[in-house]
C-alpha cells in the first residue's frame, strides 16, 4: 500500500524544518508542544523536560480536552503529532501488530537517524491486524470509523471515547469522510515505526505511520512529571 504523498511531514504538512522549529503551537498550559529534527531528538527532549512522550491514544485524549475547553479554537487539532505507539510490519506482509506504546520507540537512542527499527516482528508484543481485511487507505464516513478495528485497538478498545472523538472530527471539518487510517504493507523486512496523527484540513486526515523516523517531529505532551 502506497502511502500519499501529503504523509511527508517536513515537506507537506510543516513546508521546512525551520518553520517546524521557529512556529510553535500555543496550547492551554496543561499541554506542552515539543518540536525537533528528528523523532529520537523529539523524544529526548520531551525526556530531559521530564515529560513523558504520549501515545497516539493520547495525543487524542488531549485533542478532546482541547476542544471541550476551547471549541472549534483547540489548536491540537491544526497540526500533526507523533507518538510512541508503534506499527511493527511483517515483511512481504499485509498483517502489523500495534504496539500501544513501544519501549523501542519510547528509549530510541537520541542520535538515531534511520527511517525505521529493524524488529523480529514475531517478537514483538501487540495487537495483531491485517490491512487486506479491512478499509485501510481510504477514507472513512463517521460510523465506519467508530466501528474500525483499528480505531478501536488503538484506543485500548474504549468505544466510549473514540465515538466521542469521531463526533468532534466529523462535526468540526464538516466533512462526509476522513479519518482514514494510511499503513504500509509489504515491506522488504519486519520494521517498527511510530504512528502519527494528522491535522483535520486534510481530507485523508486521521491515523498513518510516521514515514521515517529520521524527519522532523513535533509532540504534544502533559505536565512534568514529579
């Protein structure tokens, strides 16, 4: 499966490096917007602020809290954000197991540079799925999206939550369709890369893998931690 090429953060959704670096988001002070070259410089600057880098489950907690205090204002939902939620793909595959939050990506070491882990995919733990039995690469209409299996496995299967932020998204772009979920599929080996979310003024706006690990990066993270 061919990604679109609006999925190149650095290139289409922030233009350079430099304006990723110089443009940050304003967010209500219980959110904190880290931004960085390269996903591992993302994480070790989240760490040495003693933040902890959220999951794409949370990224979207956070964009709900967003809109419940601000409304159709909430800045989280402008841009895209990476996460520490894995998608490891089996080679010469359509199966990928989601890792809801990964201790590779999590403790990437801070001058890793390469697009993608090399992982031994029947070692990694998570939820195993398979992009040839669903709709994967394309977008979605609003009860498609709440019934995904995808959506409901990166959300620890809390329906409650992902139909409330289905609602938001649909309500707020006014759109038919989106929230699609974007992955790869026959790799050449088992690879490991984060899951991203993506800003709501795209119209394939919802979940993709972070296409290489060696772009620049943007978090959204909370408090620091005690």
């Amino acid at each position: 499966m061919k990604l679109p090429k609006l999925f190149v953060p650095e290139k289409d959704l922030e233009n350079s490096i430099e304006r990723l670096l110089k443009e940050p988001v304003k967010v209500q002070s219980r959110y904190k917007v880290i931004c960085a070259v390269t996903f591992a410089e993302g994480i070790a600057k989240l760490k040495k602020q003693g933040r902890k880098p959220f999951t794409f489950a949370e990224n979207i907690e956070a964009r709900i809290a967003d809109y419940e205090a601000n409304g159709d204002d909430a800045e989280l939902f402008k841009t895209w954000f990476a996460s520490v939620t894995g998608v490891a793909y089996k080679a010469r595959s359509t199966k990928f197991k989601l890792v809801l939050r990964s201790d590779k990506l999590e403790n990437i070491p801070q001058d890793f540079n390469q697009s993608f882990i090399p992982v031994d995919y029947d070692a990694e733990q998570g939820i195993e799925l398979d992009s040839s039995k669903g709709k994967y690469g394309q977008a979605l209409t609003r009860e498609e999206a709440k019934d995904h299996e995808f959506w409901i496995a990166v959300m620890g299967r809390d329906k409650e939550k992902l139909a409330k932020c289905v609602d938001i998204w649909f309500d707020k772009t006014e759109k038919n369709k989106g929230m699609g979920v974007y992955l790869r599929s026959n790799t050449d080996k088992d690879e490991l890369r984060a899951l991203a979310l993506y800003s709501d003024d795209y119209d394939y706006s919802g979940a993709c893998v972070y296409d290489d690990l060696g772009y620049s990066a943007r978090f959204v993270s909370g408090a620091q931690q005690k």
